[in-house]
C-alpha cells in the first residue's frame, strides 16, 4: 500500500541552509531531522538533499538505508514495539502480538494506512518481570494480555494529533 505524503522542500533547505549550513558532514544529523519532521524518510527527499549538499545521490541512500533508526517506509505516528525476548515469549508475547495483528490489521513490520500506528518487535527491553511488555513511543506497558493490550493501544488511538 502507497501512503504518500507532500512534502515541504522549502522547509528542508531552510534547515540544510540555516541549521546545517550546507555542511555535507552533516547528512546524519540532516537525514535525522528529517524524521523528525515526517516520522521517516520521504525517499523523493534523497536526491534533493544530495544536490543541496552537492554529494552523489547514491552516498545519501547508502547512509539513509545503513542506520536501522531510518526508515524509507511511512512510519506511523505511534511506534507499537512487542518486546519477544525470551522472557516475554514465556509469558504470553506471541498472544499480544496476535491480538495487535487483529486489532489494526496489520503485521509486523507494516503500518496502518491512516499511519496512527506501526507495529514492531524488539529483543528485550530490561524489565522481564513485568512481562510481556510493549512500548509505545516513549511509554512501557507491562503485565499484558490479550485483552489488556487492547485500551493501551486505544489510548493512543484517541490521542489525534
Ligand atoms: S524479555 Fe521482554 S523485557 Fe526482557
């Protein structure tokens, strides 16, 4: 599925131009605000920033698809991450993450078409005893199941921008 979005090139060489002053050493720190603003990176944005910075094309795809924190694909406003660390596994992992399939209709790795949510797991995030647990953004949730996951992830749902 093809969520599109418009993209502002204005807003981009204004912060390659008066934030980073042109300055090619700067194409991590330029591609990460750029996530900033559009929760990933728009690809047609690439050929932009390689002429702004005057590099080859190619070096500023290479850097965008190197680092795992980027992302070329729509990334939903909220980050659902599954902890399926071996803890949580023994504890129910697999049931949230099959409740999450369910309930926005996606698998993982995939985003919601009205990019509220992408769904992704990650390898044990230290706090084992309150498993299973999930992120969301910046917040930890444990003590989950297939039931209780459901108005976490409504609570988000009801948080529009
Ligand atoms: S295994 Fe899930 S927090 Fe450690």
């Amino acid at each position: 599925m093809e969520n599109a979005i418009d993209v502002n090139l204005a807003e981009i060489d204004n912060l390659i131009e008066r934030k980073y002053r042109n300055n090619k050493e700067a194409l991590v720190m330029i591609l990460q605000d750029i996530t900033g603003l559009y929760n990933y990176i728009p690809p047609q944005v690439l050929p932009h920033v390689a002429r702004k910075l005057g590099v080859p094309p190619s070096k500023v795809f290479s850097v965008a698809t190197f680092y795992k924190t980027f992302s070329l694909e729509p990334k939903g406003k909220n980050i659902v991450s599954v902890c399926t660390g071996t803890a949580c596994h023994v504890r129910g992992a697999k049931n949230i993450m099959n409740s999450l399939y369910k309930d926005l209709k996606i698998k993982e790795g995939e985003t919601t078409d009205d990019l509220m949510f992408t769904l992704e797991s990650v390898r044990c995030m230290g706090c084992c005893a309150s498993g299973p647990v999930i992120r969301v953004n910046k917040d930890t949730h444990g003590g989950l199941d297939q039931e209780r996951i459901i108005p976490v992830i409504n609570q988000y749902r009801d948080e529009k921008a």
